[in-house]
C-alpha cells in the first residue's frame, strides 16, 4: 500500500498522523469534512483511508457508504471515540476493515497496518487463485480434488464446523471463504484470525475482545472477532497456533456459543459458523500435549484435506496454462504457450509451496521471458535444474530441506526465499525450524 487518505476534522490528529503514516513510506493527502474527503478519495483513489466517525458536515457512516459503493478497491481504518464505539462496530460490519478507538498511541496503530498488511497478502493471494475457479468450481481435473468440492458444497449448506488441513499454498484460505460464499451466511461477515500472525498475548482480545483497563494498554473497550462477524463466518487460520490457554475459551464458546471480553465476565453471544484451517498435523500435536484433544475432536466434525500439488500431477499443465494466459494478460506479454520440456519439468518439480509456489513461478517466467513461448531459461535455476532422478531414494523431508536450503543460499534475503519459494515468511520461519536450517 502507497496512498493514504486521512479525514478528520481534528487539526492535531489529521498532522500526527500525515506524520506517522509518511515515515511508513505513505504518500498521504488530508481532509477535514466529509465533502472534502470523499473528493479526494475520487481523486487520489488511495489504497488506505483513515475515517473519523465525527465530522462536521456529515457522518463518518455515510462517508464510509459511500466509499464502500463507489466500487474502488480500498480498506477503511475507523477512528472513533468511545461514545460511538457501537457505531464503529456497525461501521466494520459494513465494510471498515478494523476501528481505532481514540486516544490511541502508535504502537495500536502498528499492530493494525500489520494485521491490514497480512489480510492485503492473503487478499491478493486470494485474488490471485480465484482464476483457477469457473462459475463457483475450482479448476481441477483430479478425482480426490473433485470429491472434496462436492463435500464441501455439501457442508456449506449447514452450521457445521469445517476443518480444513494441508500444506501451505494449497487453498485453504480459498476453500474457506468459498464455503461462506456457497452459504445461507454469504452476505453477512467473512472475518479472518489469522492466529499464527497475531501476539500469543494479543490473540485473545482479538478472539473475544476486552473492555477498557483489561489489561495493560486497554484503553478504550474493544469488540473482539466474533462479535464483529456475527451471523456470518469466523476463519480461523492456522488454528494449531492458538495458545493452549485460550483453547479452552474457544472450546466453551464452540459447545455453548457464548464467550467472556478480558476484563468482563458478563456472557455474551453471538451466532457464527466456524471454519477452520491448519497445516500441522492436529492428532499429533495432541498426543504432544500441545493441543487440546476436546477442542480437536469439536473442531473436526468435517475434515477436508485438500492434497499437495504433487499428488495432483494431472492438475499442473492445467494450472499453469491457466495462469499462463492470466498473467501474460496482466503484465501485457506476447507470450502464449509453455514449451514442451517445461511442461515436463514443472510436472517432476515437487512443488514444496504447492499452488502459490507454481504461480509465483510463472509470473517470474512470463515477466523475463522474451519470445510467445517459456523456455527453460526462463525458469528460476532451481527449478530448470531439478533432476527428479538424481535422488531417487530421498525422502520428501529431505527432497524439501535440501531444496530450502539451495533457495536461501541463491537469494539475498529471507523475505526473497519465501518468495521464491511461495510461502509466506512466517512459515519459512517454521520450516528452517524444524529441519535446523540456519
């Protein structure tokens, strides 16, 4: 994100913030009313916008209105005080991504543009693996793939809760959001906890939300996830990373559907689906003790376990002609078919960041590709020079940890080898973890 449109009548705030938001790297324009700012958001069309909900000409809820309906893509940060939190929260549901209670300082407002810089990544990601679907149907032409549709089509129908595994870059967070959409519950919330990206301290508020002086830096009551998606979806994603003190709450709350805010314990209750998704193995992180057994068994009343790409060979040349076409569309490329001995390749690569991984690869290859076929010099050398025969008795673990460590060893940063290798960095973090890769 670049352009950040703030509107507030408060001359201090409006300076504090065209302050803060430019040392993140933001080209920032300001507005003090209602008029003004939905002027300059038609303008400047910014990819974020600050809204107070008090204004002098207007309410923030009308502005917000209209920039929601205006069809441009942008997210909406509520900045409220307490008097209209409810409103704020109204806001949300009609569209704001998150509401800053005031005063704030700017340590809250770091903790929300990182959980807008994830969402804007899992967004994108999103976007991007909406091409390989056709009228509501994933593209795919492998029978296990076209089994768990129909499940989940099935499952989508019902109330119940959804477990949805598999490794990173397989769809999960695709085939959630999907299930919402084939819902009853498909206009109302879909909302995101991505529960590996937020503070183990933190996830609770976010989950149950807290009243003011719950803790220290609670300084305005804040509505938690599951009152924000009420009537709708929560996704829980990762959901193996929920601390185990908090699994408990969420166990109440799945068998009982009412929760306790940090600080109150008044019950409250909302009706949400649950979904949720995970790439560890959940039955073993149970016998590990890290894992609550009960809240495993509630949580897997359903389990779709969508398959890594290399089990789904079938599904590669149709993936990659697809995106083939999307991207050279999208970066305004001649290119148009994959020669013959790429085609192979791509389908003896294991594809360790399976789906994400394959498309990151084809928009590098379409970008440096200079003829209207990809040859092989236009794939990244690791995957141009991956010989499936040259170890033909090493293990999958093996196969990927060797293969991590080559990518980190050809790229400059961390962030370039989660890249390249098409996860995000707090799974590459995981995986040199657990293969003790320095």
């Amino acid at each position: 994100m670049k352009k950040a449109l703030i509107i507030d009548d408060d001359r201090n705030i409006l300076t504090m913030l065209e302050m803060y938001l430019e040392d993140k790297g933001f080209e920032t324009v300001t507005a003090a009313s209602g008029k003004e700012g939905l002027q300059c958001f038609t303008d400047k069309t910014p990819d974020l916008v600050l809204l107070d909900m008090k204004l002098p000409d207007q309410g923030g809820l009308d502005v917000l209105k209209e920039i929601v309906t205006s069809g441009i893509k942008t997210q909406v940060l509520i900045i409220t005080a307490y008097a209209t939190i409810e409103t704020a929260v109204s806001a949300v549901k009609m569209g704001a991504f998150d509401y800053l209670p005031k005063p704030f300082v700017p340590g809250q407002l770091d903790l929300v543009l990182e959980r807008l810089k994830r969402f804007h990544q899992m967004e994108t990601e999103i976007f991007t693996l909406k091409g390989i679907f056709s009228e509501g149907d994933i593209l795919t032409r492998n029978k296990r793939m076209q089994k768990i549709l129909k499940m989940a089509r099935q499952a989508a129908d019902s109330n119940a809760i959804v477990l949805i595994s598999g490794e990173s870059g397989t769809g999960k967070g695709l085939l959630a959001r999907l299930i919402h959409d084939w819902s009853p519950r498909a206009d109302r919330p879909f909302v995101i906890v991505d529960c590996a990206a937020i503070q183990e301290s933190l996830l609770e508020s976010d989950l149950f939300g807290h009243i003011k002086g719950a803790f220290t830096g609670a300084l305005r009551k804040k509505e938690g996830k599951l009152k924000l998606a009420d009537g709708g979806t929560v996704f829980l994603d990762e959901v193996s990373e929920i601390p185990h003190a908090v699994q408990g709450k969420l166990l109440r709350f799945i068998q009982h559907h009412e929760y306790e805010c940090l600080g109150d314990p008044k019950p409250h209750t909302v009706d949400v689906r649950i979904i949720a998704a995970t790439n560890k193995d959940l039955e073993e992180l149970v016998s590990e003790k890290v894992f609550r057994e009960d809240l495993y068994f509630r949580l897997n009343v359903l389990e779709l376990f969508l398959p890594p790409l290399r089990e789904r060979p079938e599904d590669i040349p149709l993936l990659a002609e697809h995106y083939l076409k999307r991207l050279a569309r999208l970066n305004d490329k001649a290119i148009q078919s994959i020669a013959p001995d790429v085609m192979q390749r791509l389908q003896d690569y294991p594809w360790p960041g399976n789906i994400r991984e394959l498309i990151n690869t084809i928009e590098r290859s379409v970008i440096l590709a200079h003829d209207t076929e990809l040859k092989m010099v236009d794939l990244s050398s690791n995957i141009a020079n991956f010989n499936p025969s040259a170890t033909p008795l090493e293990s999958l673990a093996e196969m990927e940890k060797r293969h991590i460590q080559n990518v980190i060893l050809r790229t400059t940063s961390l962030e370039e080898a989660a890249r390249v290798l098409g996860i995000d960095s707090a799974t590459l973090w995981r995986k040199r973890k657990k293969y003790q890769i320095d």
